[in-house]
C-alpha cells in the first residue's frame, strides 16, 4: 500500500487550485494526471527579468521590466493591424503591441493615466521601442509578484507559461519532506541536497548551469529514479533467486536430431548460446538470461532447442512474442523444426476463441501439449499449465517489468529466456534489466551478403521506382516502408496509403499495403502475401520492424529516412540480406540533412554490427530516444538521461545489489525510506515482491 505520506503527490491534477478538467487534461498530455507528474516536469530554461533600465538606455533584444504610465489606446481600423497602447516613463516612450486583442480586457488592466508593471521582450523599430504582448502586466501593489528569475517549461498548444508555472509552484508547495532514502555516505560524498530541496531547486533555476543534467539538484533526482529502477529490477531478481527453480535435464536426443535435420550449420555463437542456456537450466535456481543478437543472427532455433530440453524432461515450454504477427512466424519456423523432432507445437493469440481455444487450453493444462507459441494471451488468467518449466519471451523490450510479473505468478519456478534484436549498450542493458545473464549471437549465419546501402534525396523518387519496376520485373521482393509516428500519426497514414495508391496504379495488384491501424487479420493477409509470393512490394509502416522473416526479400526502400533513428534503420535494414541473394536497401530522404541525420546515414553505411551501430545511437541521440521509450520496455525516464547519467546508473546498480543482497525484505534502517522511494517512482509492483511489502 502506497505510504500515506505520499497520497497528496498523487491526488489528480485537477485537484491543484486553478486547475479544471479543461487545464487538467492538456496537463496529462503533457506531463501526466498526478501531482507528481508535475514535479518530474522540469523546466527547459529560464527568463531573467531583472533588467529594469530607464526607457531611454533601455538595450532591445532583452527581456525587460518596465514601470510605466499608460497613455493612449489605439484601437486599429482594420482587425489585422495591432492594437497598440503607448506608455512613457519620465526618459521615454514604449508601445505595448497586441495583436488580435479584446479592447475591454485591455482597458481594463492598462488604464490610461495608471502605472503599470510590465515585463517581456524588448524591440525596437526605427526608433520606436515596442513589447509585443507582454508577460505580465501589474499593478505596482503587485510587483511581489513579478519573478526575478523565471522558469520556462517545456508547453503543449493550449497552456500557457502562466498557467504551468502556477501549477508547478502549487506541486512543489504540496511535496511532503520525505524519509532520506540515499545511503548517507553516498549522498554527503556527492554533497546533494535533500530530496524536496532538490524538487524546489530544480524548479527554480537561478543560472543557466542549474538546468544542466549536471546540476547537484537534478542530479539527485536522476539518481532517485534510477535507484528507484535498479532497486525495483534487484528486488524482483531476489525474488525469482528466493524460489526454487527446477533443473531441467534431458538426454538431448530430440536436439540431436532437430541439429541434424537443420539446413545449415549452426553457428559457432550459436553452439556457444545453446550450451549456457543448458548449463542454466539444469541448476535449481531459475534462469533469467537474455539472448541477444542481431537481426538474422538466428535466435529462433538457440530458443528451439531449449524448449526441446523442456520436452525431453517431460516438461513444458512456452514463447512468448510481442505481436499476431510474429507469434504466427515464429509458429511457422518451429512447427517445422518440432516436426523433423516428431513433436507437437501449439499457437495461442487473441484471435482464438470459443472451443478450440478451450480445447487447447485444457490439453495445455493436462500436459498433452509440451511446445506453445502465443502472444501475452498466454498469460492471460484462464491459461494454466501442467508444468510449464520455461518461457522464452521473444523481442523483451516490448514487455514491462508487469508482464514478467504476470508470467512469474503463473509458473514460480519457471526459467527465463528473453531474446532481443537489439543490440542494446552496457549502460541500457543495465537500466532496462539491471543483472541479467546475456548470451550473445555474434555472428551472421553464413552465407550472408552485406546490405548495398545507398541514400537519395527525395527528388529521385522516379528513378527509385523505375529501379523497383525492373526488380520486380525479375521476381524480387521489395518493402517500401513509410515512417509513422504517433504524434503526426493522421498524415503519416495518410502518406503511407497514398504511396501505396500510387505504386500500385504503376506496378498493379501485385502492391499490398500493411500498417499498424488495419485490422489485425488484414495485415497479417498482406504480410502473408508477400512471404508467400504472391504480391511482389509491401509497402509497410514500421509494423514490420521487429523480427518479420521473409528471406526472398532483397531490396527495402524506406521514406524520410531522416524521421528515423540509427538502431531503427539498422533493424529496417535487417529485414532483407537474410539470403545468399544480394541486397539493396535505399534510404530516401528530404533534403537538405541536418547533421545528426548525415551522421547517421554514415554510420549504416560504413558498418553492419549492429552493436557499434547502437553505440553511436546513443552517442548521437541520447538513450531515451534510442529504442523509442515508448516500444522500448525500458523504463521512461523523466529525470534520468542515460547518456549523461551513466555514472550513477552504475552506482545505483551497485547500491540497488547491495540492499537486495542484504535487506531484500526492506525491513532495516533505510528499509521504509527505500519503500517511500519505489511508491514515489510507481514501481509498486516490486514492493509486492518483498515478503513483507
Ligand atoms: P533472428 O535472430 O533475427 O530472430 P531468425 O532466428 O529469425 O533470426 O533467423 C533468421 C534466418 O536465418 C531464419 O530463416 C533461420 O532459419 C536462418 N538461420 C538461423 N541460423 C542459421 C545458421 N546457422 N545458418 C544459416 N541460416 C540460419
Ligand atoms: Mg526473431
């Protein structure tokens, strides 16, 4: 149960003063709903209004506060020319500009004849010395009010400055003084204030260094977060040490035989995977271990193999993937492989329903089947298993730390095996998972062509889909991918089916169309065409991003390929040279390249290893944005920049081990602070993982 203490931080937004649903929900768009959210919304920069110059030295350019007498209002003849009120102090005169004003509100708080307070950015014009639309404008009583140093926030359409600093000031003014959850050398060591010090500092930047991630304040809070991260992961860890695990221990037979019966030879980081993951398996504590490879570098048959060691134990196992789409393929690729072992595999998603789900449900329960692939609905309440003794969950980083809950209720003693395509840095590997055991597939499969990577600027869009015409003349695959994101979701949409609209009135009906917004079935229909041939270009939001195996393709276009980021164009790019066909994939963007973009475009055309690939992404874009939080699975950081933060990310990892070594249930000294701590961050789950919690 959340501590008392915190209840006010976590009242709605709504509940400030001055803050209806109208404000509150522009506030949740931006920030979030609670009262915390608001504190984690820092400021971006900060106004410095202590310039009070007489009008006639007055420098333009600047923010200025200026105490003034109201002249005259000049309401414009026609409504497109400002409305303007000249004011004077005993030195000079300045016009306040307003455009598309309401003439009775500014009467109103500029009376003529009245001194006024204003403040904002200085012009000049000729010799006309201008403040368009100022900040603030305030009775001399009120100048209490007006700030020396203001913080700027970063807004959404609809709010303004005003509004969100209130808001802001009114969180802070509820943020209790919380127990220290930092262990006491540490935080003298780093001479950072308390946590609700920090809150208000942050808030209240006096230079522009105090908004620097390097700032003692902010620092505190990123490490605060990253604590709370690393402790919630160590905590969860301990638990799954605490529980008994179950060694599984088969003969090996139905893996020898699925070996042999392969069409390729296993790499050599593959026998090397395979044989860590056996050798986890066969303790009595439960493995937790990430596989981790490249695209194309063949997780699919290391996870086979060792679900195949569940079977040969009598056993059960279970993968897990992130989509419909993939959970079909994946089902594809191993009833393939069960097959050459003689045994059965089953598909659970969401779309099956009714009695053949029931009938599947209870054989699973019985034990009549041993190998399962599913979407989360394998997790789902009603699926039971008889003894389910491993789950692979495939492309890990679009599952929450909830869902490896979920899947830890389900079967206590159960190993893990997480697979990511991502070649994700030291420094992500630990905020996303903390310790994990990771067996790495460095090598391509052989046989593997480099991707020929060219980039073109928009304009040769013609010459593009003459070279697609004559590809597809000669019976190749092509993607042609679109860029979509959520916040310009309408018009990428749209822009992806007018493409699709318009190659196909050139190439005919063998162009289909496949995003994340038709309909489940439709999609995977065209996806299914194509790897079956029978339609030639797919043109395909991301949707086919992660893991989608379709070996004939050979060449990918993809659009705006500046909208995209380094580790997604590398994953892009994974989906074709997945045959001993060469391949082409052509990067298409608007011209002209800021430098990030160019950097970018380098880097995918120099290298292929997609581990150095995501060093640089990080490099150059700063870890947040490196996996796209949003798909990611990694916790979203509000005050935590991997990037800059990589140091106390470490010792948060270490501090987070130790406290789960020694006090996993919470109970010692710093034991109720570290809990107010996990609530304050809603990592509530790992609180119930202590026994005591
Ligand atoms: P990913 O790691 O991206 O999930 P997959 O497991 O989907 O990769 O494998 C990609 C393709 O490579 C599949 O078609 C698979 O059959 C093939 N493959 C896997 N291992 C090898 C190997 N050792 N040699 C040749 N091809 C392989
Ligand atoms: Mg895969």
């Amino acid at each position: 149960m959340r501590p008392d203490i915190l209840f006010p931080l976590f009242a709605q937004v709504t509940d400030l003063p001055g803050i209806g649903p109208r404000l509150g929900k522009l506030i949740a768009k931006l920030a979030g709903e609670r009262v915390v959210s608001l504190l984690w919304h820092l400021p971006a920069g900060l106004v410095d209004r202590r310039y009070t110059p007489k009008l006639a030295e007055a420098t333009a350019g600047i923010i200025a506060s200026l105490r003034v007498r109201v002249g005259k209002h000049m309401a414009p003849h026609n409504p497109r020319q400002p409305y303007k009120v000249i004011c004077h102090d005993d030195t000079g005169e300045l016009t306040l500009t307003f455009f598309k004003a309401r003439a009775d509100y500014l009467l109103k708080v500029l009376p003529e004849g009245k001194e006024r307070l204003v403040s904002g950015r200085l012009e000049r014009y000729g010799d006309e010395l201008q403040m368009t639309h100022p900040d603030y404008i305030l009775d001399p009583a009120q100048a209490a009010e007006l700030p020396d140093i203001e913080p700027v926030y970063p807004l959404t359409a609809g709010l303004t400055p005003r509004v969100l600093l209130k808001a802001a000031g009114a969180a802070i003014a509820r943020a209790p003084a919380l127990p220290e959850w930092i262990d006491k050398a540490y935080l003298a060591r780093q001479a950072w204030p308390g946590w609700r010090d920090a809150v208000a500092a942050a808030h209240r930047p006096a230079v522009e260094a105090d908004l620097l991630p390097t700032a003692p304040a902010r620092q505190r809070l990123a490490f605060d977060e990253l604590l709370a991260s690393q402790l919630a992961l160590a905590l969860m860890r301990a638990s799954q040490r605490r529980r008994a695990g179950r060694a599984v221990v088969g003969d090996g037979r139905l893996r020898q035989e699925t070996i042999a019966a392969l069409p390729f030879r296993l790499t050599s980081s593959q026998e090397q995977a395979s044989l860590e993951i056996a050798r986890d398996m066969a303790l009595p504590t439960p493995m937790v271990r990430l596989l981790q490879g490249d695209v194309g570098s063949g997780k699919t048959v290391v996870a086979f193999l060792a679900m195949l060691a569940c079977v040969e134990a009598g056993l059960q196992a279970a993968m897990m993937a992130p989509t419909d789409v993939l959970a079909r393929q994946h089902y594809a690729t191993m009833e393939t492989l069960a097959r050459a072992a003689g045994v059965e595999i089953a598909l659970l998603t969401g779309r099956d329903k009714g009695k053949a789900r029931a009938a599947l449900l209870e054989r699973l329960a019985s034990g009549g089947i041993s190998l399962i692939v599913g979407t989360h609905a394998l997790f789902q309440g009603d699926v039971a298993f008889k003894d389910l003794a491993l789950a692979v969950i495939d492309e890990q980083h679009r599952f929450g730390v909830e869902q490896r809950l979920a899947l830890g209720a389900k079967a206590p003693t159960c190993h893990l095996l997480v697979m990511t395509a991502t070649p994700i840095p030291r420094t992500l590997m630990m905020a996303a998972y903390g310790d994990m055991d990771v067996s790495r597939l460095t090598e391509k499969p052989a046989g593997r062509k480099p991707v020929d990577t060219r980039a073109l600027p928009s304009e040769r869009l013609a010459e593009v889909v003459a070279a697609v015409g004559r590809a597809l003349g000669r019976g190749e695959q092509v993607f042609w991918v679109c860029p979509l994101v959520e916040e310009s979701e309408a018009i990428d949409l749209a822009a992806a089916t007018e493409r699709h609209a318009y190659l196909r009135a050139k190439f005919g009906v063998k162009v289909g169309l496949a995003h994340g917004r038709q309909k489940a079935a439709e999609r995977d229909q065209a996806v299914a065409d194509f790897a079956e041939k029978r339609i030639g270009l797919l043109v395909a939001t991301t949707v086919i991003e992660v893991g989608v195996d379709i070996p004939a393709a050979s060449i990918m276009v993809i659009e705006h390929a500046e909208r995209f980021g380094l580790s997604q164009l590398h994953q892009l790019r994974g989906r074709v040279g997945r045959s001993d066909r060469p391949s082409t994939c052509l990067l298409l963007y608007q011209a002209p390249l800021g430098p990030t973009a160019k950097a970018r475009i380098r880097i995918l055309r120099e290298t292929d290893d997609g581990f150095r690939i995501a060093e640089e992404d990080l490099r150059l874009r700063g870890a947040g944005e490196l996996l796209g939080t949003r798909q990611s699975g990694l916790p979203d950081f509000r005050l935590a920049d991997l990037a800059v933060h990589g140091d106390l990310l470490a010792a948060a990892r270490d501090d987070a081990r130790i406290v789960a070594e020694t006090d996993a249930d919470l109970a010692g000294p710093r034991g109720e602070a570290l809990r107010t701590l996990l609530y304050l961050f809603e990592r509530d789950a790992a609180v119930r993982t202590v026994r005591s919690g």
